[in-house]
C-alpha cells in the first residue's frame, strides 16, 4: 500500500527537514522537479501563507511561517501597522 501526499505536503516535510528553509534552487534539486513546477507550486504556496519567498539577489530563500529572519519579520509588522 502507497501512502500519497500532495506536492506541498512533500515541500513542507522537505523545508521541515532542513530547518524549516531552503533556497529555492535546492528545492528544485531536492525534487527533481522543473524550476516551472517549483516556482508555481510555491507561489500558490505562498498565496495560501504556507510558505514565505523572500528574493536574496538571484535566489529566493524559501521559509516556514516562524522561520522568517528577524529582520523580515520586523518588516512584516511594520507593514501591518501602516494598513
């Protein structure tokens, strides 16, 4: 018997696995998934608030909510307050 899990459960369990986050580049390896999968797996991912991407130069850093670091945290409270 298989057990199935959908294609964000298996993100979040990887990202779960490295401490909560990953580039997006090491996702796409991790998968052997194409960068088009990845990318809208976790753009829809990131719509729902299952994940973060935050844009480092040429990458995204890929993170579980509460993984954030500090900084962009406190950029996300900040914004919240100005709404």
């Amino acid at each position: 018997m298989s057990i199935y899990i959908t294609d964000q459960e298996y993100i979040r369990q990887l990202l779960r696995s490295h401490d909560g986050e990953m580039y997006q580049t090491e996702i796409v390896e991790s998968t052997n998934w194409s960068k088009t999968k990845v990318s809208v797996k976790l753009s829809e991912m990131q719509s729902d608030g299952e994940i973060t991407k935050i844009p480092l130069g040429r990458e995204n850093l890929v993170v579980l909510p509460g993984n954030e670091p500090e900084i962009i945290s406190e950029q996300n409270s900040t914004t919240g307050q100005n709404h």
